[in-house]
C-alpha cells in the first residue's frame, strides 16, 4: 500500500467514546488529542480531522468540545439516549462509516483513532478503494479484526507517555 509522504491527504476521525473508556479503566488518565493528532498526520496534509464525542451532560463537557476544537478536530455531538427500561446508549458507528466513505475519493489516508472491531468492515472497503487506512487504539482493547484490515496500527499502549496526559 502506499508509503508515507509529505503530500498525502488525510482526513483523522476519532471516536472519542472508545478511546475514553480504554484510557480510563486501563490507566485512569484522559487523551491527549493534540499529540493524537499530530501522530495521526506524521507532517502531512490534514484535510479534516473530526471527534466523534456524546454529549451525557456532564461538568466540563464543553470544555472538552471547546478544547477539541481549539486543537483542529470538528467536533460532532451526538445526545446519549435513554431508553424506557433506564439503559443508555449512543455510538456514532454509522456516523464515522458515512464520513469515512464520503471523504475517501478526497484523501490518501484515514486515520481511524478506534480499537472498536466494527469498523473492520469499513476499513477493508476502504481499502479496496484505494485509501490507505491507519488504525491509532490501545492494544488492549483493540479488536484483532481491526487491526488485521489496516495498512498499519499504532498500539497507544507503547507510548502513553504521548498519548495520555
């Protein structure tokens, strides 16, 4: 697949959710996103970076939002949804399937910042289009499906000292 180089375009889509949980249960820290995304480019040409975050109404959310976008990611917001029997949930699966697809014939390179194995479809199409893909997880929560459908995986885990504050 194609090598890295200055002149690639790369669109960066992190799913904020997956990413906050392994970073909290495995190591109680939060994410650094301004070192996720300067990894994630490797000096070459951004042409979107998006986090996919949910909105659970919690204190400092929006300086997390805010503070997202001060580091280059468009942030989309999605409302946590609960259901009749009390259970909760939100995920922007289809969301980053959908932006992923629509942004390939745009760029060399996606960068997928997930460990989540459902994603594994989209980066094999991806892929069969033509689109380098790049997966950024935790090693330990990362699916093997994920990881195996990449041109590459950065393992977040050997490097904490970068991708943690």
């Amino acid at each position: 697949m194609t090598e890295i180089h200055p002149a690639q375009r790369v669109t960066v889509l992190a799913d904020a959710q997956n990413l906050y949980h392994t970073a909290q249960s495995v190591y109680t820290r939060n994410i650094d996103y301004s070192s996720l995304l300067s990894k994630a480019t490797q000096n070459r040409e951004l042409t979107r970076a998006i986090a996919y975050v949910i909105q659970a109404d919690s204190p400092d959310e929006d300086r997390f939002f805010d503070a997202l976008t001060e580091i280059g990611f468009e942030t989309k917001i999605k409302a946590i949804k609960t259901f009749g029997d009390g259970s909760k949930k939100a995920d922007w699966d289809v969301g980053i399937c959908l932006d992923a697809i629509t942004l390939a014939p745009k760029v060399d390179t996606v960068v997928l910042c997930t460990g989540d194995g459902d994603f594994a479809q989209l980066a094999t199409h991806l892929r069969h289009e033509g689109v380098r893909v790049e997966v950024m997880g935790f090693q330990e929560s990362s699916a093997e499906e994920l990881i195996d459908a990449a041109d590459a995986f950065v393992d977040m885990s050997e490097r904490t000292d970068t991708f943690l504050l």
